[in-house]
C-alpha cells in the first residue's frame, strides 16, 4: 500500500453536508415512515424525538474520539485501540455488514422514484425497482471513484436541492391539510406516554434509530478534512440537528395529511405521496426528486465510509492490503469500491426474488436498525473507557466525554437486545450472522499478516497536560 487520502480535501461545510446526506432525510422518510407508524402510531413525533437525544450523545462521543485520533477507519480503530482490537475489529466489520445491506435498500428508493416518474405502471415491480437501482449504484461508484473532491461538490448540491425540496412539500403539505386534516395537529403525538407500553416504545426506538443512522461518514472522511480534529465532529452534531428537524417536520406533515391505509400502501414511496397532497401535478414530481436525490446520495456516502474504513483497515494489517491500495491520479482506494460493489451486486440479486417492496424494506429496516445500535453502542462506550482516568479532572470530560456517551450508548444497545427476539428468525439472521462471521476474516487476516493492531497495548486518555485536558 503506498500512499495516503488527500488531506485537506473537506471544509466545515463539505463535513456538514456529507453528515447530513448520509442520514439521507427524504430517503429515511420515504422508506422508514409506514414502519414507524406501524410500531407506535400516533407517537411518531415522540419516537423521533426520543431517539435524537441518545443519537446527539453518540455525535458528542464522536467528537471527543475524534479528537484523540483522526482515522478513516473511525470507530473501528477507536474500539480497537481503547477496549480491545477484535471488538474493534467486529465494530469495523459491523459498519461494513450493514452498509452493504443499507446499499441495497437506498437503491430501491431510488429505482421506484425514478420508475413514478417514467415509467408508473411498474412503480411496484420487485425486479424493475432493482435492475434500475443497480444502474443508480453503479453511477455512484464511478463518481467516488474519481475523488472526494468532486463527490464533495456534486453532494452539497443534491443535499441543498433535497432540504429544500423536504421544507417545501412538509409546510405545504401541513398548510393544506390543516383546512380538513386527516388526523387533527396534537401535542399528544411528541409525548411518551403515547406510545403506550414499552414494547411499542422499543419497537419504535429501532426504526427510529435507523432513520439517523449515516451522519457518522463525516468521521471517516476526517483524514480528508481540514481542521480534522475539531471540524468532522462539529459537522457530524450539526448534520443531525439539522436532519432531526427535518424528520418532525414530516412526521406531523405525514399525520396530518395521510390516512395510516394510505401510508402502507406507499411504503417505499412515502415522501411522493405526500408530494401529491402538498403540490398539484407536475410540481408534485419535486417530492420524487427529493427521495431519488436522496437515495443516490446516500449510496454515495456508504460507499464512501466503506472505502475508507477498508482502506484503514488495510493500514493497519486486519484485512486484504489490497483493500488498501489508492487509485495512482485520484488518491481513492479504489479496489475498495470494488470489493464493496461485488458483495452490493449479489445482494441486489437476491433482493429481487423477494416478493414484494413492502416485505424487502421491512425486514432491511429491522436488520439495519439491530446493526446500528451494537456499532453506535460499542462506540460510544469507547469514548468513556478511552477517558476513563481523566473524568475527574474537569466537569466537561466528566459529562461529555464520559456519563453522556456511556448512557446513549446503553439506551441504544438494550433497544436492539430487546427488539431483536421480536423480530423473526429472517431478521435475526441477517443481525448476527454478519456481524459474526467476521470472526473468520478475523482470524485469517490476524494469523496471515501478524498486525502489530493486535499486540500494541491499549490506549488512554493522559490527565493534564494530556490531550483529554486540552481537548475539553
């Protein structure tokens, strides 16, 4: 491997716009909302709200970890170094997991919205959905394949046009349902007594943990940042404050405007249904616009975490060096892409043997959400074992980089412990199986190559003059 990413590539703003493309908010809406008004009804706004409070703990967490080490590989490399290199290890390989299966439910978003607009008639076809979301992924290979440079630009662009399409159909949509509204505006749908029991509470904390899952590519694209060690954990708390608004804002416009009926008929094609409510024909196509905008660029920012996070792996001995090696002219780990595109290819073959789009996005959905929580949980508790032996020597430490990490990361883990024997063996299966059998890579990868990853003792945040001092 020889080489480094382009240092310096990304600003503040390239960082907050890639965190909040990686969530994907018209992508998330329009894929996650028939399963989060499924779990909890009326409560949607609740869970919403509920789930930012630990996901912000875990941006905070992200940060502070950030700060101690600016690596591509992100909380791979954080877990491996602070509690112990095969967790760390199984962190990375996790993210790789469920970025792989998410790839394959953000294309399909992106294949509906591109057949409601040529071609309707096949709007809930399983294989059309698919063949065209192959067409989409593949382009989104090819870009990130010329650089993060370019990537950045074209991103800010689609995430601008996305927000604004998102802000329009939300306030027009609540404006014209607010004369005859489906269900009446309610301040009972933002508190948690609505949800009714715990289980209903849990069910929705998965799906809603899922709608933010994303805005950590900002971390991996830190050795490409400037200013890396402050500015990728600011863009990451920034991207999810932004797109939190933007899910509240659509949960009470989807409330107020859509019968629960109409919401599971449209499924996968949420955000352009509430398009036609809030827009007349043609200017209802901009929520379609939206969701296949959306879709693409969240491809784009899961490959681009995929790429880095192998690329860093390669670094450090745990996985191919292949993996590791960087285009000669565009400085990306191009053979990454690749890899990641092969495994992508195959999954995007089975998805179209599922019978229909509603079943296929709800057990991803589910699958995804379990992955989420065990790679943000082991995150987060990360950061406050890493600052462990300096939480005594300053209130801000203490709190942030310690008690609020480690309480996000509990509330996070026990939702995706609790969910998961409800949710069928399919799911189940898809959960565990790929976190676990990265044992065997694990294992080959370690007695091949003898990584120095392994061996090298643990690290710790030092008391002052130490970096934990200096960085709060």
């Amino acid at each position: 491997m020889a080489g480094s990413l382009k240092k310096g590539a990304l600003g503040f703003l390239d960082t907050a716009v890639m965190a909040v493309a990686g969530a994907a908010p018209a992508y998330s809406i329009t894929a996650s909302t028939a399963a989060l008004v499924a779990a909890v009804g009326i409560a949607g706004p609740a869970a919403l709200w509920v789930a930012f409070v630990p996901m912000i703990g875990i941006t905070i967490a992200f940060s502070y970890l950030n700060r101690w080490r600016s690596d591509a590989g992100a909380a791979y490399a954080w877990v491996g170094r602070a509690i112990h290199p095969s967790l760390g290890f199984l962190a990375g390989w996790a993210l790789l997991g469920l970025s792989t299966i998410f790839m394959v439910a953000a294309a399909l978003p992106a294949g509906e919205a591109t057949l409601d607009l040529f071609a309707p008639g096949e709007l809930h076809d399983v294989t059309w959905a698919t063949g065209i979301g192959v067409v989409w992924f593949l382009g989104v290979l090819a870009l990130i394949t010329v650089g993060i440079t370019a990537t950045a630009k074209v991103q800010v662009l689609m995430t601008l046009l996305e927000l604004g399409a998102l802000l329009l159909v939300g306030v027009l949509a609540i404006w014209h349902a607010s004369a005859a509204p489906v269900t009446s505006l309610s301040w009972d749908w933002f508190l948690p007594s609505s949800f009714g029991n715990f289980q209903t509470f849990s069910a929705g904390m998965l799906v809603a943990v899922f709608y933010y899952f994303g805005w950590d590519v900002s971390a991996n694209l830190a050795e490409e940042t400037a200013n890396a060690e402050k500015t990728a954990g600011l863009g990451g708390i920034i991207g999810v404050l932004v797109i939190f608004l933007a899910f509240i804002l659509i949960q009470v416009a989807v409330q107020m405007a859509l019968t629960p009926a109409e919401v599971q008929n449209n499924s996968a094609n949420l955000l352009p249904a509430l398009g036609h409510v809030a827009l007349p024909a043609p200017w209802s196509a901009i929520a379609v616009l939206a969701v296949m905008v959306s879709a693409v660029a969240t491809l784009e920012t899961q490959l681009l975490q995929c790429t880095r996070l192998l690329f860093s792996m390669a670094r450090d001995g745990v996985v191919s060096e292949r993996m590791g090696r960087l285009h000669p002219r565009f400085q990306t780990p191009w053979l990454a892409g690749f890899a990641v595109a092969g495994v992508s290819l195959l999954l995007f073959a089975v998805s179209a043997t599922v019978p229909t789009i509603s079943i296929l996005m709800s057990d991803l959905i589910n699958a995804i959400g379990v992955q989420v929580s065990f790679y943000y949980a082991v995150a987060g508790i990360a950061c406050a074992w890493y600052h462990r032996k300096v939480l005594l020597t300053d209130w801000r430490v203490c709190l942030f980089a310690g008690v609020v990490p480690f309480a996000s990361a509990v509330f996070i883990g026990c939702v995706g412990l609790y969910q998961l024997p409800q949710l069928g063996w399919r799911v189940s299966v898809i959960s565990i199986g790929t976190i676990v059998i990265g044992i065997v890579p694990m294992w080959y990868y370690r007695r091949r190559y003898a990584s120095r990853f392994y061996t090298d003792p643990m690290e710790h945040a030092l008391p002052y003059p130490g970096p934990a001092r200096e960085a709060a």
